[in-house]
C-alpha cells in the first residue's frame, strides 16, 4: 500500500473533517496546514471535538508550534 502526503489549506469545517477522514483511513499522511485565521489552540480543539461527528478518539495536542495527532506531527503555515 502507497500512502499519499497530503497538505490541507484552510482548517475550517472541511480542512479538519479531511484531516480525521484522513487518519481514520490510515491511507492519507497529512504533512502540512495553512490557515491563516485559525492559531494552533483552537485548531486542536476543533479537531478534537467536532461539532457534527463528535469527540476524537486518539491523542490530539499542540507540541512545538506543531499539531500532534496520534503521534504525527503536522506542520503549521498560517500565510
């Protein structure tokens, strides 16, 4: 199997549903997110309990300027 490195742009209500489909899939490696109007707190908190599809089951946080889910780090641009 070929995992995809992806970038996702904007973390909206898309951005961080593509990310969790992403690492419930195991099929996709999110490498990278730019959002420039979302700070890096809030993106862990919008991932971890999404509003539609509920709580995130794994480990979400921010370490080093960088998001954390499950142990993989991911970049932050905000451009």
């Amino acid at each position: 199997m070929v995992k995809v490195k992806n970038a996702v742009n904007a973390f909206g209500c898309i951005g961080h549903l593509v990310t969790r489909a992403a690492f419930n899939s195991g099929k996709v490696d999110i490498v990278t997110v730019n959002d420039s109007f979302i700070d890096l707190n809030y993106m862990v908190y919008m991932f971890q309990y999404d509003f539609t599809h509920g709580k995130f089951h794994g480990t979400v946080k921010a370490k080093n300027r960088k998001f954390v889910i499950n142990g993989n780090s991911i970049i932050i641009f905000q451009e």
